[in-house]
C-alpha cells in the first residue's frame, strides 16, 4: 500500500492534509493523526507531535 502520510496522495485531501493543529496551534502543519477526547464519540485530527500527546492534552483543549 502506498504511504497516506507523504508524498502526493496528500494532495487528494481536503486543505492537502494540511492546516492549524486545535493541540498546540502550530499552523501550516500536516494533520494527520486522529485523537478522541475522552468522552467523544467524534476524533479531531492532529499533528505529528500531538499525536503522542498524553490524553490529558488533548481533553483540555476540546
Ligand atoms: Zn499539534
């Protein structure tokens, strides 16, 4: 299967996969990973950094 997080398949995305991490405000950044606040039944997507985030973090935003 082809890598969904590089290169031009990105393309095909709304915004290209890209936008302003809701985690930690970085803009332009690829958003890529979905996160479930705890007690959420919908995920936000996030960047690479916050998708390694502790779950505490992302609660606190949402
Ligand atoms: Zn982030």
């Amino acid at each position: 299967m082809a890598k969904q997080k590089r290169g031009h398949s990105l393309w095909n995305l709304p915004t290209r996969g890209r936008g302003t991490c809701p985690i930690c405000g970085a803009t332009r950044i690829k958003l890529l990973y979905p996160r479930t606040p705890t007690g959420s039944r919908k995920t936000i997507q996030v960047c690479k950094r916050c998708s390694v985030a502790p779950q505490s973090k992302i609660d606190a935003v949402v």
